[in-house]
C-alpha cells in the first residue's frame, strides 16, 4: 500500500480512537493479560502489559495502531517471552467466520488482486492479466454470509447452554469487523484446560470423529432399540431430530439405516458434521496463548469495528460497526461490486475517480479495492 | 494421605508409605536377604515382576475383595515393596514401566469393584477419594452412572487414542459425562500406571542388600527380552506428501500445515536452510519472514523453545490428516515408516 493510504487510514484510525474511546476498553483483569498491536505495513509488537483503559486509550493515540489484540489467556507475568509468562488460564474462545461456511454465494463477491501486477478481476485462479498465481482474495461479505454466521453463533450457544451447562451471561458474542464472529466463554469449568483437550471439545462442537457405535449402530447384530430417540440431551437429540426429523419417521429410517449397514452409517456420520455440526474455526480455539482482536478496536481487513452484539439477531455489521467519520474524501475506485455502507449504496466502480465519505474510502482502501486521488 | 485399612494396603499398596510400613511391622530390608522364611518373599517378589513383564497381572491371594488369610496381608503388601527394591537395584527401566503398568490394572479391578459397590449415600468410599486426591477427577454417582466434569474428563481422555473416547463419543449431559465404573476407572489407568512408576522412581535406591543379588541379576537378563530395533523406510507420511503437493503447486497451505511440514522435516534433521525454498511457490511467500518462522521453529531464535511435529489426533481436528493403511495407527507422523524389529 503506497505511503498516501497509509497516512490516510492512520489518520481515519487516529480520529476514531480518539472519538471513540468508550468503545475502547480493556477486559476484566486487564492486567493479567498479554496486550498487541501492529502498525500498518510492520510486524507485530506483543509482550505487553496494560493495566487499565487509559493506559490503553494512550497506546491507541502514540501508535495509531492498524489493529489491536489482546490475550484471552490470564498470566503472572504477561509482558515476559512467551515461556516466562507463568500461563494460568484462559477463556474460551470460538471464531466463525464466513469464509469457512462453503456458502455458494461467496464466489459472487470475491475479488482476486495479482500480487505481483495488482490487477483487480473475479478469476480465483490466475491473474487474467500477467499469469501470475500468487493472488490474494478479498471478499465483500455479503447478507447471506452475515446470516449464516449468526446461525452458526445460535448453534453454538445452544450447544454451550444444553450440553456444557454454561451460564448465558457468560457468553459474549462480538462482530469480528470483517466477516464474522466470535463468542467468548467467561468462567466456565473449561478456563484452566489446554490445548489439547481444547481440540477434542473443538471435535465435539464441529461433530467430528463421531463412531457408529455412539448413535446405536453396531458392526454385528445391530439393535434396533440402541438408537437415539427424542426427548435425550445433547447429540443423540440433534442427531435424532436431523437424521428422523419427526418420531413417527423414526422407525422407517432406522429400518433403513440398518439396511445399509455399518460403514453407509459412518459416511451418514461423517456428512452430519457439515450440515448440523459447528463450523468454528479449530485453530483459534485451540490455542491458549494466542492475542485475539481487541473489542473496540478497528479491524485493518475492512475499517470496520469489532464490536459486542447486544441483539445478534437484530445486529448489521454494515450499519451498527461502522463508526469511521462521514466528511468526503475523493479516491480512484476499482470496485468490481456493489456494497452498502451505513444505509447506502456504493459501487460497482471501475477505475473511476469519485468522491465519496470517508467510512466507505476507509472500507474500500483496506480491501486494497481504492486508493487516494 | 488417605487413611487406609488393611483389605485397602493389600488392594492399593501403592497408597502406603513403604518405609514406614516396614518400620510399623518391625521389619529391616537386611532381614529379608538373611531369614530363610522371609527369603521367600523376594522370590515372590520377582514373581510378581516377571508376571508385570510378560504382560499379565499378578494373581493376588485376595478372595472376594478380602484378603483371605490373616497371614496374606504382609506377604501382599511386602512382596509389593520388595519388587520396588528389587527393581530400584536393578535400575532396569524397561522392567518398572512394565511393572508400573501391571500394578495399575491389578488396583483398576480392585477400584472399578469398589466403585460398582458405592451406594449414594458414601460418597466419601476411598474409591472416590483415591481418584479424586490422586488425579482430581470429581466423581459423583447417578442413578448406575458416575459423573464427571466434563474437563476433568478431558484432562485424562485426551491421552487415549481410541476414538470411543473423544467427547463427541460420550454421553454429555450438563457439563458432565456419564460413565460406568468400568470406565471411571480405564479414564485413570494411564495415570494410575504414572502414578505408581514415578513412586518407583523418586524412591531411594539402596545399596545392594545380601541375599538380594541374585534375584537382581535375574531382573537385567530378563530385561534384555525387551530391547527392540527400529528401521524406517525414510518415506514420507501422507499429509507431509500432501503438504508439499499442494506447495508444489503454489497454492495456499494454511499456517497449521506449514508447522506441520516444517516441524517434521526439522524433526527430521533438515535444516532451515533446506527447508525454507518449499515455501518459495506459496502466495504470500516471503523470504524474510519464512527464514524468521522457520527460525523460530527450529529454537534457533526466539525462545528457543524447539517446536514438535503435531500429533495425527491435532492434524485430524484442523483437517490436515490424509490417513491411509500404511500409517498403521501411528499418533504421531514422525512414527510412519518405523517398524520394530
């Protein structure tokens, strides 16, 4: 990104942290926790400790930061190397995001930019103009990607409320200010796990690794009576009310199941963690050092904020996290698609020179999609 | 420490402080290497290794959950504690996991017998405690199951690799799972066996005692039995083959997979140097940084913690796994191709 942008968005970030320092602040036992920031165009500063929202507020201002992080995980001393810290806990973590959902509708507003001559087009393969295969996806998410991620969130509540007895208030789910979400699980009897046994409540979330035998079906002399009925908790309910749909079905699908056999029940297994498993992504939660996206701050990938979701249902990112200010800035748009931006449209632009406000500037020249005139 | 009766010494030796023991009977470890009757406990000491080696647990004179005689006891509970010496003065390895392990199922059976016997109202039966003090898993009974948190579950479940115990095989009911007393205590078997095999090895090795040697000399040849070969056939595992496919063909392998390849091969005694071109077709390729990671990895900078390959059980949950029958069960990649001789 050329030196103008950059001042541009560092300016743009400047002003909202500025003007928006309610929205910045640091979580409970700020200092306990790892704190990190990157600027634009550098590496990752990390290690550091902050103790309360002004000293937060502060490191927003002297930095003006591309992106802001924190650690879910609690330390003795979070701003020593990483072996030193003392790790004692952490909360648990969950991101969902759009991009890891199939969804067909993504090839619709997916962008390809050549690394190596920039060039803008819709092919995911190579670059239409040079050949180059290095290309960098950029997506403007669109309703169906924001809904389908507030599924996934809903899934996930469901199965942290019925299965792990997790107190709803406990739950914080946030927009992640590009394309999706992540819930956060304060207090639970998971804070002091590891890694490891992360990744195995990761596979009972995304229902992996699920054996026949678990939902009834045995190898030799299956039982008709072994399998899941409704009114039980947990997968065996899910699993009944997606596989029999209704009790009166119950009975002629099992019938089939047994009919065929063993390793047709697997595949039905195996097919069941993409239609009613969780789709988190598994390497956020496993790891317990990691520093996450800080809530309040902006994200880089768009300009918009992540910020809490009081009403997921209710909640549009593009109107409620978009708080970059209104004043109008010219930029040369090379936007293949339309979007919309607190309640109006932009785009589709084709390397066209135009004046818009600066939170839609912001949008675009973080997606590389524009730049200053 | 757990008060215990005397059923409970002769059941959880284990659970005993040795040394004490002997003194409360009034009994030195010399005596045992001298008195032609109580020679005959160091035989049966080494019985009950030899039994722990072959892979089969030590037939106890306990019947019924009782011990049987008033003589048994003593011999129960010494011939545990002077296989411990025997074992000490052999400083065989080998022989006290083997051993460790043996002990562990022999005090499993005795434990799942006195779970499956725990009536609502004793809670506070040693059973529980001993699984509650020794590996803090909180057991509580409900109806003809025992429930358990669902991360002390996991804090021990995670060392299996049998699939019937991931979480998603469990029956999970408000942050618990539901388990029979079988299987309450399987959860701590490994445990049980660490349990018992770091008492062994944080125990004071003695000097050789008189009328201990032989027994001892029989313990080193015996462990010979157990020395094994590896060979490898240098291939590479499937997901390693598929990590660099999809390099070769210059399209996105995700941060985990890059650990994954670059772990391994530096397992494998490649050098960063060596490896770093592999990543040279990767989109985001970038020759500063991918020297720095690789760096990292190999403990060369930062920390200088060295990273290790990641287990099948990881590569599996983020998708990274292309299993196929030559990985033969193996948990970890840098296991494929190993074959014992």
């Amino acid at each position: 990104m050329n030196e103008n942008n950059l001042k541009f968005l560092e300016e743009s970030f400047k002003k909202y942290y500025f003007e928006h320092s309610e929205l910045i602040l640091v979580p409970e036992r700020s200092s306990e926790r790892e704190f990190g920031f990157q600027k634009f165009n550098s590496g990752m500063t990390r290690h550091i400790s902050i103790k309360d929202d002004k000293e937060l507020h502060l490191l927003c201002m002297q930095n003006t930061p591309s992106d802001v992080y924190c650690s879910n995980a609690y330390y003795t001393f979070p701003n020593l190397p990483m072996n030193e810290k003392d790790w004692k806990e952490a909360d648990l973590i969950f991101d969902i995001d759009a991009k890891d959902l199939n969804l067909s509708c993504r090839e619709n507003h997916t962008i390809s930019i050549c690394n190596d001559c920039n060039e803008i087009s819709k092919n995911h393969v190579k670059c239409l103009k040079c050949n180059s295969i290095k290309l960098e996806k950029k997506s403007l998410p669109c309703k169906n990607c924001i809904n389908s991620s507030k599924i996934e969130v809903t899934k996930l509540s469901e199965i942290l409320i019925n299965d792990f007895k997790i107190n709803k208030e406990n739950i914080h789910v946030y927009f992640s200010g590009n394309e999706g979400f992540h819930v956060y699980v304060y207090n639970s009897q998971f804070q002091q796990i590891g890694s490891r046994e992360r990744s195995d409540l990761v596979d009972y979330i995304m229902f992996n690794g699920a054996i026949p035998e678990t939902f009834g079906m045995k190898k030799f002399k299956p039982n008709r009576s072994s399998f899941p009925d409704f009114g039980k908790s947990g997968w065996q309910e899910r699993f009944s009310k997606q596989i029999f749909g209704s009790k009166s079905k119950r009975s002629k699908i099992i019938s089939e199941l047994l009919a065929n056999g063993y390793s047709s029940f697997q595949k039905t297994l195996d097919d069941l963690s993409n239609s009613i498993g969780v789709k988190i992504d598994p390497n956020v939660t496993m790891d317990i050092h990691r520093i996450f996206r800080m809530p309040g701050s902006i994200n880089s990938k768009s300009g918009l904020t992540k910020i809490f979701c009081k009403d997921l249902s209710k909640f549009d990112p593009y109107n409620d996290a978009s708080y970059i200010a209104d004043d109008s800035v010219e930029v040369i748009a090379n936007c293949p698609m339309e979007f919309k931006l607190k309640n109006k449209k932009f785009g589709p632009y084709t390397n066209e020179k135009i004046t818009i406000p600066r939170f839609a500037a912001v949008y675009m020249i973080c997606k590389k999609l524009a730049t200053l005139a | 420490m757990l008060a215990l009766g005397q059923d409970e010494i002769a059941k959880y030796p284990f659970l005993a402080d040795a040394g004490q023991y002997l003194k409360d009977k009034g009994f030195t470890l010399e005596q045992f290497g001298v008195d032609p009757d109580l020679k005959e406990l160091i035989l049966k000491a080494y019985e009950r290794i030899q039994v722990a080696a072959d892979g089969k647990i030590y037939k106890s004179d306990l019947i019924d959950n009782q011990v049987s005689k008033e003589a048994a006891l003593p011999r129960e509970v010494f011939s545990f504690l002077l296989a411990i010496v025997l074992l000490k003065l052999s400083g065989m390895h080998t022989l006290i996991k083997r051993f460790s392990l043996a002990e562990a199922r022999r005090a499993e059976k005795y434990l799942e017998k006195d779970l499956a016997n725990i009536s609502d109202e004793s809670k506070n039966q040693l059973a529980v405690r001993v699984i509650d003090d020794l590996f803090s898993v909180k057991v509580e009974k409900q109806d003809d199951y025992f429930t358990i948190p669902v991360s002390d579950y996991l804090k021990h479940s995670i060392n299996f690799h049998e699939r019937e115990w991931k979480l998603i095989n469990r029956h999970v009911e408000n942050g618990n799972v539901l388990l029979s007393p079988h299987e309450t205590v399987r959860l701590i078997r490994k445990e049980l066996g660490t349990y018992i095999n770091s008492k062994i090895v944080n125990a004071k090795t003695p000097t050789m005692i008189p009328g201990f040697e032989d027994s001892v000399n029989k313990l080193v040849l015996l462990s010979k039995k157990f020395k094994t070969f590896t060979v490898t056939t240098g291939e590479y595992p499937p997901c390693v083959k598929h990590a660099l496919e999809i390099l070769e063909k210059g399209e996105n392998l995700p941060h985990s997979g890059r650990f994954m390849l670059a772990t391994f091969l530096l397992s494998k005694g490649q050098t960063v140097q060596q490896i770093a071109p592999l990543f040279k077709n990767a989109p985001d390729y970038n020759a500063r940084v991918t020297l720095y990671q690789l760096n990292h990895l190999a403990g060369t900078s930062g920390s200088g913690t060295q990273y290790s390959c990641p287990s099948c059980e990881k590569l599996k949950t983020q998708s990274l796994c292309f299993a196929t029958s030559e990985c033969n069960n193996i948990i970890n990649p840098l296991q494929f191709g190993k074959k014992k001789q």
